[in-house]
C-alpha cells in the first residue's frame, strides 16, 4: 500500500481591492458581488454561490489585509486588499445530446438560434443539461478551450430566445469578447411590452443587484454598484386600445437583465415576465395552441458585428418563435357582442349551440 498523501485539490486564489461603494459591505457579500461582476465582464470565471462563499470563509479560505479571516459578516474598508482562495472546479464540460438550430458556420464562429428555456452555460443552479453541453458535443473542437463556458463570448437569459454568436477557437474567442467590450457588436431583440411607450427614445440607467432582493437586479446609482447601461428602442406595432406593443430595442452594453430592468423602469415591462412584470398573464383558451409558456416575451433578432478572420460585415436575422407570434396575435383579439333575436322557432337556440361547439362564449 502506498504511502503517498492523497493529491491535492488545484486552488486558484481570487484577490479584490475594496472600492468605496463597498464600504461597510459584509465580507460575504462583497466577495459575491464582485465575483458575479467578474464573470459578467469578462465572460469567464468561478461561478460562486452566496452560500459556498459564506462556507469558503468559514472554513479560513479568506484574508482581509493577508490576516485570516473566518467571520462571513466581517464589514470591509475601502482600500483594504481581500483574497478567496477556492478550488479549481473541473476544466471540461460533458458532451451532452441535444438539438441546435445552427443558422450558420465556419472554422471560426457558429451563430445559433437558441430556444426559450435552454440555459446558455454551466452555474450551480443549473451544472448540466445546457447550451454549452450541446455545443461541445456538435462543435468538437470546443474541447481545445479551458472552462464551462468554451465560445461563449455573450448570453442571453434562459428564458429568452433567439441569436447566439459562438467563438470557435480560442484565439476568435479573444477577439470576439474584444468586440463586445469595444461595443462593435450590433444587438437588438423584440419585445412585447405592457402598454405603449412613445414611438422612439434611449434610456442610460445604471443596472446593479437589487438592494433587497438579491436574485434580481435593478437601476441603481452607480456609487451604490451600479453599471452604466444604455437601451434605445422604438415602437413598432401599437395596440389601438394602449394594451400591448411590439418594440424593437438596441442595447449598447450588456447587463443582465438589461432590457427587461430598463423597459420596467420606463413603466411598460415584458409580458409574462414573472420577475420584473405585473401578476398579469395571458392563459391560453381552452384547446387553443401553442400554449402560452411563462416566460418573458424577448427575442434576440438582429445581430451584427465584424467577422475576427476575413474581417467581412456578418448580419443576421432571427423571426421569433410560434409562442412569441401567437401572444401577439392574442393580445390583438377583441371580443366582438352579437346579439341574436327572432320569433319562436326560427332556429336561435340551434345556432346558438352550433356557436358554443365551436368554443365561441355564448
């Protein structure tokens, strides 16, 4: 029997320079905020729960001005240096079956229609069953680049569809994630809205986590964590009865839940969105298809940007899904009174059931 120690874990340790709009920041807390901000600016990263950093602090995996510290409600100061040492999770994604609607490739980048519903990459809450475990197992080559997230240089929400760019080799990767910070990257979605904003307008609202319900975020002033973020859109459909409206909207940075926070902001949120929406939803009419899925009404529809190898203009173009069209078209329906008169006998009560058959409200 060998008596070689066990091999030990790779660690990677995370250190972080406390800003002044941390101050007096619990110490769990402002290691989780400024790991997500990480992640969401450079695109990769530790994906880190609240309560796996509460646990790494515990257990002595953090320092504040190189002294240990194990007390998770520790307040920091500005300027003091904070580390976290964690474990290396593993550098490889299972390959995973799974369709792709893959609307175009080359050696370089693939672009994507992804469906509402599918997660674009690996997190804690969802480790498996994602975009990314589809991709390595269509695009081989993804094996070559490192991480849970290889090509994947922007996302958009699980529950949001549509056009998804994805860098094939490392070197694209770099490049394209230079694009996006750069904003060289044209991006515009299609949302049904509650009611009708004016025809055209931009919105430049700071967007950080919500002070109170960390699972969303918010507008929130910038000296309390929040990051510049600018939406333009304009209208192009406009309910006569003020209910609803197809909007077209461009998003020149990319916060999480940018267009969803800032069309709420504006007072006209997503239909069916469940987080940032009114409890008003549309259910679906007895027997009537497609069947109204509870998920926000945004689609990723236009994208544009500079091809990183032969330098050519790409564009592409994405008609949202049955459910997003058929949500219109409901919301479009107006109820139409028909009063139905005559003498005995003259076949009211026939047409009336006929009506009914027909699942028209009589």
């Amino acid at each position: 029997m060998s008596n070689l120690p066990p091999p030990q874990a790779e660690t990677r340790t995370h250190s972080f320079t406390v800003a002044p709009e941390h101050a007096g920041q619990r110490l769990d807390r402002f290691l989780g905020d400024v790991m997500a901000d990480q992640r969401e600016r450079d695109g990769h990263g530790d994906a880190v729960s609240r309560e796996k950093v509460k646990r790494a602090i515990r257990e002595g995996a953090a320092t504040v001005q190189g002294r240990a510290c194990t007390v998770p409600n520790t307040r920091v100061e500005p300027g003091q240096t904070v580390t976290l040492t964690l474990a290396v999770p593993a550098a490889r994604v299972t390959p995973e079956d799974g369709d792709l609607a893959v609307l175009y490739r080359d050696a370089a980048i693939a672009v994507l229609d992804k469906p509402a519903g599918l997660t674009v990459h690996p997190c804690p809450s969802c480790p498996e069953g994602t975009l990314v475990h589809r991709l390595v197992r269509h695009f081989p080559e993804l094996a070559a680049q490192e991480g849970f997230r290889p090509g994947i240089v922007h996302r958009i929400d699980k529950d949001t569809s549509g056009l998804l760019l994805v860098a094939l080799t490392e070197a694209v990767r770099l490049e394209l994630s230079r694009a996006f910070a750069a904003r060289e990257v044209h991006k515009e979605y299609l949302a049904l809205v509650h009611g009708v904003p004016k025809a055209q307008g931009e919105l430049e609202a700071p967007i950080g986590r919500h002070p109170l319900h960390k699972v969303k975020m918010a507008v929130v002033p910038e000296n309390r964590g929040g990051k510049p973020a600018r939406s333009a859109w304009r209208v192009l459909l406009a309910d006569p009865d003020g209910r609803f409206a197809l909007v077209a909207v461009r998003i020149f940075t990319g916060r999480t839940h940018q267009i969803r926070v800032h069309m709420a902001h504006l007072g006209h949120p997503l239909w069916q969105d469940a987080v940032y929406g009114p409890s008003e939803a549309v259910p679906p009419a007895a027997g009537e298809l497609p069947d109204f899925p509870p998920r926000q009404m945004l689609h990723a529809w236009r994208l544009s940007f500079r091809h990183p190898e032969t330098d050519r203009d790409m564009h592409f173009t994405c008609p949202p899904p049955p459910d997003f069209v058929a949500l219109a078209l409901r919301l479009s329906r107006r109820m139409q009174r028909v009063v139905v008169t005559g003498s005995p006998g003259c076949g009211k009560s026939a047409l009336i059931r006929q009506l009914g058959e027909a699942g028209l409200p009589v």
